[in-house]
C-alpha cells in the first residue's frame, strides 16, 4: 500500500467535512463526508440514520448523491469524519460506500495512517478494496 502526504487541498476537504459535522451533527447524524470530484468541485454530505429503522444513509452516499445530482461522476478524493472521545478524526469508508465509489473512479481516500492515530494520509481506494466485485468468480 502506497501512503501519499496531503496536500492543502487534501487538508481543505478535511476541515470542510469536519466544519459540516460541527453544525449538522445530531442524533441522526453523526459523520460527514467530502468528495472532491474530477473536475475540482467539492461536495459535502452527513449520514441519515434515524433511530428506530435500518434504512439509514452514509455520508459519503450523501456527499456523493450530490456530486452526481450535480453533473459530475468521477470521485477524486474523499474522506469521512466522525467524533470520538470529544475529538474530531477521520475515519475510513465502510465497505458499501468503497463499493460505490469504485464504481466512480479509484479515488484518493483520506484515512489515518495505520497504527498512528491522528496522522492523516491518503490512498488509492483500490489499496483499501484490492479486489473489486467485478472481478470476483462467481
């Protein structure tokens, strides 16, 4: 797995997710999400997960839809934000929301590097889902 520094932009996406999470953070949403997309537009999501029912929303589906309702459908860069303990942190991508932006490209993730809490680092999606359901055998 190839880890990348960020770039300012990549720190930008960053505290943009974590500036949404700030305001809209609430019993039903507790992570954002920020997708830079191809063309250098930024779009910014939270998740929607209402007490009491299983048909909740990702942020990153969220960020995504709004990219995609917007006119642009490739996936740049993204990252997701949650609070733990009191403090911000990045958190990687579940396995379903890998999924759907494979399916827009193989973007740069914003994750925490590996045993470093705190460190911010970025990897091709490909590296975090190395096998995509493409290519699975039936």
């Amino acid at each position: 797995m190839r880890f990348l520094r960020l770039t300012e932009r990549d720190r930008a996406l960053v505290a943009g997710a974590t500036d949404l999470l700030r305001k809209r953070e609430s019993e039903i949403s507790s992570v954002s999400a920020g997708v830079a997309a191809r063309g250098g537009n930024w779009y910014f999501g939270v998740c929607v997960d209402p007490p009491d029912t299983t048909a909740g929303m990702c942020a990153e589906y969220s960020a995504i839809g709004a990219m995609v309702s917007s006119g642009d459908r490739i996936v740049e860069t993204m990252v997701a934000v949650t609070r733990d303990d009191g403090a911000y942190r990045v958190i990687p991508p579940c396995g379903k929301c890998r999924e759907l932006a494979r399916g827009l490209g193989n973007p740069y993730v914003i994750v925490e590097r590996p045993g470093k809490r705190g460190s911010l680092t970025k990897v091709r999606l490909s590296d975090l889902m190395p096998i995509d359901w493409k290519n699975r055998p039936l």
